[in-house]
C-alpha cells in the first residue's frame, strides 16, 4: 500500500477503512493455511487534490469460519485498544479519477492492480455511464475477450489503462475500472470531462479610424465552446496623459452592451456575442477598448483589443462646395447669357 502512495503526506489523505462482506461466498485464498479463514476489509485511499485514488483489501486470518450470508449482522465488535493482524490481499490505483480534456485528444485512462499472488482468476473490465445509461467498453478473463482500449501485454503485468483515441462530446462521463478476484470485487471511477477553450475574435482590426459623428457596431465573438456558461465583458481605458510616466488610467466598463443568444453548432458546441455601438468623439481618440472572455476552460481570460482614431468631419467638404455653386452660377450665366442673345435675333 506504501508503494502505491508513495509522494504523498499523511495529511493529504482522506482514509476510510470498512468490513468487507463476501455474501457468503468461500474461496480458499491461496497464501492462507489449509484450516484458517479469512476476514476480510476495504480500505480507501483519497488525495485530497484529487491526484489519485487507491483501492486495497486486507486479509485478517482467523480460526472461525464466516458466519454465512448475512456476515455482516453478526460481526465480532473490535474493541478500543484491540490490534488485527490483516496482510494486503489486492490493490487498485488509478491517477485519473478526474479527467479535463478538450475535443479530437488522445487519452489514456489510468488503473492498475495487484494481487498477492500469481496465477489469480482475474476478471477485468471497463465500463461507460452517463446520465442512466451504461455500456461495456471491454472485458478480460482468463479464458475470453471482448472489445478494446487495453493493452494485453500490459495488463499482464496488471496495468489495465484504457485508451480514448479521439474524444467526442458523446466520450464524457464516467469511466468505470473494475477488477474481479473471488470473493473480492472492486472498481475505481475515472471522470471525463469535455472542456473546449473558446476562440475569440472582433469585427476591427487593432486600429480603427472613425469620423465623429459616425456610430459603428463593434463585435466580439467568443466561438465554439464547452460547456455552455462563458463571460464576455468589454472595458474601456483612456490613454496616459502626456508626460506622466507614474499611473495608468483605469479600465471602465463599457455601458449598454448588447449579448446575443447561445447558438449550438454542429459539434455540439456552443458561440456567443457581445456588442455596442460605438460613438466617436474627438476626446475618445486614443482610447482602447478590451474584450475579456472568461470560460471555466481558460486559466486566465482571453483579451482582444483595438484603439480608435477620431478624424473631424473632412475640411474639403466646404471648397467642394464652393466649387459646386461656383459652377452652377457660371452655368446660369452662360444659360442667362444665351437666352438673350436669341431675343436680340427676333425681327419687329
């Protein structure tokens, strides 16, 4: 049991230490003398950062046979003080009891066992369950085989990992190890979880140059995440004033922002949008503005962000004028001009 806790404190671990019933089934367990019994106990091994799970049972030799059945309403009390000589029978491990992974991964869903002696009738198998439903992924006994995912040469020596080629949405859920060695049973549950980053992007550029006056609607899309909940926040921060090396002006939250619906893709994953109508005005030139998107698959949020130029209404609009009514007199004239002419031309 050392060996297969070995790394860890004392108290990093959560011990739990239970009678174990065979419901009345007697199998002569081969390290035991030909007129001793066996009593037996489960002893469960927890790392309190969810680092591993370890499984064991203990052999307490004994001169009286199991009671039957029902052992377990007529049990011996172990009385404060009493000391049990018990000797490890068989252990299970596994250093996955929670996986976090994302979509098209590759994983390997750890479980190890070992018994105290060679040649042991050992049935292993691996099974699936999520929400009610359940299926049997593979199964190993001396004599048969049925389905994939383990190794044999490996599983020999007692590794019985399973291999997830390509996650799907439809892996997640609970994977269930369970080694089989009359009258011992045991399993170890290895949670998988889908969690798929999002990919985030804005409908600008780094910069973007507006006139005043000019609304523009700016998006930022967190795409192709799971599962459903995400965070998506604009802020906005002025630029440092000029000359002044010490303080950076705080980020503002962005008002009136607008989150579209969650729309479900095909691969079951989720998309999502924020956006606000951006009104320029000569004192926002300069500003930056920061779209955060938080989701429980990220370490830190992701940020995207772009700065805005505000040009004043263009100066050429009023000589383009100027031109234009210049042009139109000078054409009236001309028109003036020639309707004259032709009514000097009239005869009396």
């Amino acid at each position: 049991m050392r060996h297969y806790v070995e790394g860890a404190e004392a108290e990093q671990l959560e011990c739990e230490l239970r009678r174990y019933s065979t419901q009345g089934i007697y199998v002569h367990w081969p390290s035991q003398k030909a007129r001793e019994y066996n009593h037996w106990f489960s002893v469960s091994l927890k790392h309190n950062l969810g680092l591993f799970t370890v499984l064991g049972f203990l052999r307490h030799p004994s001169d009286q046979p199991p009671p039957g059945k029902q052992d377990y309403l007529s049990w011996v009390p172990i009385t404060d003080g009493q000391t049990l000589t018990t000797s490890v029978a068989m252990v299970m491990k596994t250093q996955t009891p929670l996986v976090k992974t994302s979509l098209r991964s590759e994983q390997k869903l750890h479980c190890r066992f070992s018994v105290d002696h060679r040649g042991a009738n050992t049935t292993v198998e691996w099974h699936w369950q999520r929400r009610g439903e359940r299926a049997r992924l593979f199964s190993h006994t001396g004599r048969s085989r049925q389905g994939s995912g383990v190794a044999l040469k490996a599983l020999a020596g007692g590794d019985a990992s399973y291999s997830l080629p390509f996650t799907k949405m439809s892996s997640e859920g609970t994977y269930v190890c369970s080694v089989q060695v009359n009258p011992l049973s045991a399993s170890v549950d290895v949670n998988l979880l889908i969690e798929e980053p999002p990919r985030v992007s804005l409908n600008v550029g780094p910069t973007i140059t507006l006139q005043e006056g000019r609304d523009h609607k700016v998006i930022c899309e967190a795409e192709n995440y799971y599962p459903l909940d995400v965070d998506i926040e604009w802020h906005e921060q002025d630029p440092s004033p000029p000359g002044h090396r010490v303080g950076v002006p705080l980020p503002k939250v962005v008002p009136n922002i607008l989150l579209s619906s969650h729309k479900q893709n095909q691969d079951m994953t989720f998309s999502m949008s924020a956006f606000f109508y951006l009104q320029p005005s000569p004192k926002a030139s300069g500003r930056q503005f920061i779209c955060s998107v938080s989701h429980k698959s990220l370490r830190m949020p992701i940020k995207k962000s772009f700065i805005l130029i505000v040009e004043e209404p263009s100066s050429w609009l009023f000589p383009l004028l100027s031109v234009i009514l210049l042009t139109l007199l000078v054409l009236t004239l001309r028109h003036l001009h020639s309707v004259r002419g032709r009514s000097k031309k009239k005869p009396f």
